[in-house]
C-alpha cells in the first residue's frame, strides 16, 4: 500500500488547490488577463545592449542590470548554456562576453579570462552561428562575406521559385526581410565606446576561407555551399535600380506589418533587425516607423531591484489561456459562487483579441479561408497562432458549456465557429497541423547555409495537431457528432498514429519534450473518443510509467532534443510532472499508483504560499537552438492537475470530459 496520498485523501488536494489557485490570482491584471515573464538564454539581453551601441543609444542604468543578469547566468564551464544546467554554447558565449565588455567589463576579469578560454577552446568566434557572425559583420569583426549570401533580390522572386519567403515560417520571414536590407547595405556599428572582440577568434577574421562550411545535414547542403559561391560574384553584378526596388519591397512589408507597441512579429529578432533597418536607411529616430520600432523594442524589457533582461517576446495570449483552463478545473463544483468570475474575465478578454480584420500571411498557403485566430502577444495580426487558437477556443467552450443562454456564451459560440473554421482550413495535407502556416514544409530550404540552426521552417508537429483534435473534438455534439469535423479529425489521428515513437511517446516541438508530446496526445485521443484500450495508448501510458522518478514526479531534460534519453532527468520538475498526470488521467489512469504517487509530488513540493520552484526549462523555440522558460508554467499547469485529480476522485465517472 502506498504510503503516500491515498485516492480517497481529497481534502489535502483542496488544500493544495486552494492555495495554487490563491498564489495564480496575485498575478492576475486589472482587466483579467495574465502574463508572465518568459525568459530564454544569454542571447536576446545580450543582444539587446549590442543593439543599443549600434544604434548609439546606450543606456547605463540598464545596461548594468543587463551586466548583472549575465554574469549571474554564467556557467562552470566558462560560458554561457541555452538552458538551466545546460551545456556551454558558443553562439550565446560569444555574444555575452561581447555586450559585457561594451558594458564596461574588463577583458582581465575573471570571468571575462573564462569566458574567453572556453570560446576559443571551442574553435573561436569564427565558428559561431551565423546569426551570430552576422552581429560581428554588423560591428565590422568579421567581413561580410563570413554570413552566407543572402541577395535582398530575394524580395523580387516569384512564388513559384524554389526559394521564397512564403516557404519560410513566419520567424524566419520576419527576421529574415529586415536583415536583408542590413546585408545589402553592410552598414557599420556607431559603437561609440570602440569595443572590438578580436581576442576571441583562433584564426583573425581576414584569414578565415571556410565560413560556410560543414558539417552538413544533407548533400544539399554541400550543394547549396556551391550555389551560395556562385551568388557572390552574381550579386554584385544586379542593377542598382533592382537592388533599391527590392530595398523598397523589403521596408514596405516591414512597415505593413510592424504592429504597434507589440512589434514586427512579435519577436526581438525581428523587431531588432527592423530597428536597425530603419537606421540604416536614415530615418531619424522620431520617424513615427523608427520610433514605434524602438518602442516595442522597449516593451520587452525586464527590470527587477538588482538585475535586468530582455525578453524575446510577450506570451498573454497563451498565459491567459492556460490560466484560464487551470482556473476553471479549480472553480469546477465549488460552492463558492463567485470561482468563476476571474474566468469569465480571462474570456472576456481573450475574446476582445480575436484577430478578424487582418488577413495575414497564412493566407498564401490558405486562400479563402476566413479570417479568425488569436496570436501568442497581445497583437500579432498577420501571425495567428493556430495552437494558441485552439487553446483559447477550449476555454471559451469550458464557459459555453457552463452558461448556454446569457451574453457571454452567445458572444463565445460565435467565436468558436470562426476558430472551428479557420483551424480547419489550416490543416495540412498529410493531416497534421502546423504553428503558425499550413503545409510550411519545405525541408530542402532547412539545408541552405542560412539555415543552420535547421529552424527555417513551420511543419506539422504532433503537439499543434493534438491541440487542434482536442478542440475540434471537445466542441463537436456530445450526442450527435459534427459530420463535417468527422476526416478532418480521422485524418490527424491517422497522422498522429503515425508519428508515434517506437518507446510510445511523441515529439514535443514547443515544450520539453516527449512529455509534453506524450500528454498533448493523450489528451486528444480522449476527446476524440479514442478507447484507453487502444495500442497506442497503452503504449504512451507505459512511457509515462517507465520515465516517473522514484519521488513520484516527472522531469525530462532538453538534451532529449539531441539525442539523451528521452522524458529523464536529474530531478522531477512540476510543470513536466502535471503534463504527464494530465495526459495519464486524458488515459483513464486517475485511479492509478502512478497518478496517485505524482499527485503526492506535486502536493509535497508545493511551497507554504502556494507556488512551485522551478528553475529548469521546460519549453522550447527552436530544438537545440533557443530554449524557453515561461515562468507561469510552474503555477497553472501543477494546478490544473491537482484540480483535475480531486474533480475526478469526487465524482463517479474517472473520464476527462474537456479536450485540455
């Protein structure tokens, strides 16, 4: 017998419950919504002071919390990980080290000696990424020729050509257009404090004849090595009036799409490189285009009493969501009349963000389709996110269902229906679902030297797709079923079924890893009333048992993304651990000793004011290339579990009844 919680001690989880929904409200704003900081590596702070020299408008006060948050980051090794605990990476350490000495930080120090020692043992600055080496070229340390040719005549191209910016994910478009511009006019740092970082490179830049080099992925990426040589001497042979209508192009989709405060795409990257851009081609700083540029830029800042960091973009949109679903799991038969306030909130909120006026970039790919969706940020109008609108529509369903006849469920049944609409139409064609683009798999492009970081492209992942089974699913006819939703549903579980992985699991492309898979799935599975006798769940729930630690909880390491065992890691983390408990109560395993000894974890770890630790990260941007930390990951989703657990255990019937 377990001596741990027992299924029948539910008043413990009350507590429990009680408490995390308490600690969630403290962050809830004025107007409903939620957002918490969403922190990623050394890269984006970094950058952020690089950006701020190049444009000649340091700021010292920031600029010194910005120093703090590096320096306390810094790693054993010498430099600076993509993650918590992670290992030394070079792009991000050569980039550190760069903005603290623009700082002030003397090369001398000791953590200045050891961050150079580990950058050059790991083969210089020469052999950083090259977005990287593109920062370098910006400041004049490497020649231009170090990053890969990248023609702004690209702009020009027709649809049909083999590379085009409606083939490239969102992400990709959105930095890549400004940075075009910057690659074609090469302009130079002002850098008035003269900081150069020569020190780090084995070989001087001048004297570097393989910046595009190996290894490669594939033999396209051998030849497109030969295409990118070729391109060279092409490139400076165009006409200077295609190369200025082309400029053109480029500053007229940025203008088209620089969204306010919240910024081009929504991402730093992109909205860095549009700060630059405009720069670069003289607008004075109070140009209303360059002004709003620098603005979002600035909206990203973190500052706390000692420390300060650049975020690489805002999450409302999906901490509100997520809040959402956890609160209403916690006000779920409470006697408490008014637990369902702060969700009528969060919905009436969200429901104000709909995007239904902008027809965004998606539609290349999905002529015709009406416009709906929510974005990831408060704006982000020509980039709806198909995960999050799925998320959303979830919750606005959770609200239908428990008021049918008043305003705000009249107000939210139209609103699923254009989601329900748009998100059919963004299914591709295999049956999965991309984040943000339908049939954005291109892979070919993921080899040209540009690409890298193998992150260019938007394909269908198993996580996006499950989300969007589980809302199609949840809101169809509990008694009569949506004939129309019936192949789009049957086509991504086929799709699913066929992605699954030999252990059980699945890839978890924005949260760590097979876990967050794992769970997603299971959870769709259910909605679409797939049996907990079938194969593959029983196949999933055995990953989910053999991967539980002997504390009862969950962790996986974002090393699973490069080839480490897969859902493990040196210690259970609340937010990995509520996933697998969803995902095994989405199973029909509520009553069981795993569920039960997880559920036990997430009670004993839980701190006196109701709160988790967690610092390891648990979410992704790009595998092995950009991790994420939401920081309200640790509070919703160990509620939403806990909360879930206790409605089960009370009531008679132990089958999940929501798609989330």
């Amino acid at each position: 017998m377990l001596d741990s919680l027992l299924a029948t001690d539910v008043s413990r989880i009350d507590d429990a419950v009680t408490r995390a929904r308490a600690a969630l409200l403290a962050h809830r704003r004025e107007d409903g919504h939620f957002v918490f900081p969403l922190e990623a590596d050394a890269t984006i702070p970094a950058e952020f002071v690089l950006l701020t020299h190049f444009l000649d408008r340091p700021d010292v006060a920031l600029e010194t919390g910005i120093g703090v948050y590096l320096r306390g980051i810094q790693a054993e090794h010498g430099g600076w990980p993509l993650f918590h605990d992670g290992a030394f990476d070079l792009s991000a350490s050569v980039k550190a080290y760069f903005a603290l000495k623009m700082i002030g930080d003397s090369p001398d120090a000791p953590h200045m000696r050891r961050a150079r020692e580990a950058i050059l043992a790991a083969g210089g600055a020469e052999r950083s990424n090259v977005f990287t080496r593109a920062q370098l070229a910006l400041f004049g340390e490497v020649p231009w020729r170090a990053v890969p040719a990248m023609p702004v005549e690209i702009m020009l191209l027709p649809r049909w050509f083999p590379f085009h910016l409606d083939k490239v994910s969102y992400w990709s478009r959105t930095v890549i257009v400004p940075l075009l511009v910057l690659m074609a006019l090469k302009p130079r740092a002002r850098n008035p404090r003269g900081v150069r970082v020569q020190e780090l490179f084995v070989t001087h830049p001048e004297q570097v004849r393989d910046w595009i080099r190996g290894p490669f992925r594939s033999r396209w990426g051998v030849t497109f090595r030969y295409i990118d040589q070729a391109l060279r001497p092409l490139e400076k042979r165009l006409p200077h009036a295609i190369r200025q209508r082309a400029i053109g192009r480029a500053v007229a989709f940025v203008t088209e799409r620089l969204n306010g405060e919240d910024g081009l795409g929504g991402i730093y990257p992109a909205m860095a490189n549009a700060a630059m851009m405009f720069d670069t081609l003289g607008m004075p700083a109070d140009d209303p285009r360059a002004a709003i540029a620098w603005q979002a830029l600035r909206k990203l800042v973190v500052r706390e009493p000692d420390r300060a960091w650049v975020q690489p973009c805002l999450s409302p949109v999906w901490d509100t969501a997520l809040a959402g679903h956890a609160l209403a799991e916690a006000a779920t038969g409470t006697a408490d009349a008014g637990a369902g306030e702060p969700v009528a909130s969060a919905n009436a909120w969200l429901r104000e963000r709909e995007i239904r006026d902008v027809v965004g970039d998606w539609a290349c790919a999905r002529p015709g389709t009406a416009v709906s969706g929510w974005a990831f940020q408060y704006r982000n109008d020509h980039y709806p996110d198909v995960d999050d609108t799925a998320v959303v529509g979830m919750l606005l369903d959770r609200e239908r269902r428990a008021a049918p006849g008043d305003a705000a469920g009249s107000a939210n049944v139209d609103a699923i229906e254009r989601a329900r609409t748009w998100i059919r139409g963004m299914q591709c064609r295999g049956g999965g679902w991309g984040a943000f683009d339908a049939d954005n798999d291109h892979m070919v492009l993921n080899h040209i030297p540009f690409a890298d970081h193998g992150a260019l492209l938007d394909p269908p992942t198993a996580d996006v797709t499950a989300r969007c089974v589980s809302f199609l699913a949840q809101i169809q006819d509990r008694v009569n079923g949506n004939a129309a939703d019936a192949d789009v549903i049957a086509r991504a579980l086929a799709w699913l079924r066929s992605e699954q992985e030999a252990d059980g699991s699945w890839f978890g492309r924005w949260g760590t890893n097979y876990l967050y898979g794992t769970w997603s799935v299971l959870c769709a599975f259910n909605a679409a009333g797939v049996p907990a006798d079938d194969k593959a769940v029983r196949r999933a729930i055995a990953f989910l048992r053999e991967t539980q630690r002997e504390d009862g909880g969950w962790g996986e390491d974002n090393e699973s993304y490069a080839g480490v065992s897969r859902g493990r890691y040196h210690r259970s983390n609340p937010s990995q651990t509520a996933w697998a408990l969803l995902g095994l109560m989405a199973a029909g395993e509520a009553e069981s000793e795993a569920v039960a000894r997880g559920i036990e974890f997430l009670a004993r770890s839980q701190r006196p004011d109701g709160t988790w630790e967690e610092a390891p990260y648990t979410a992704v941007g790009f595998p092995r290339v950009f991790y994420l930390r939401y920081h309200g990951y640790k509070l919703y989703f160990p509620l939403l579990a806990l909360a879930r657990y206790r409605n089960l255990m009370r009531g008679n019937d132990r089958r999940v009844g929501w798609g989330f």
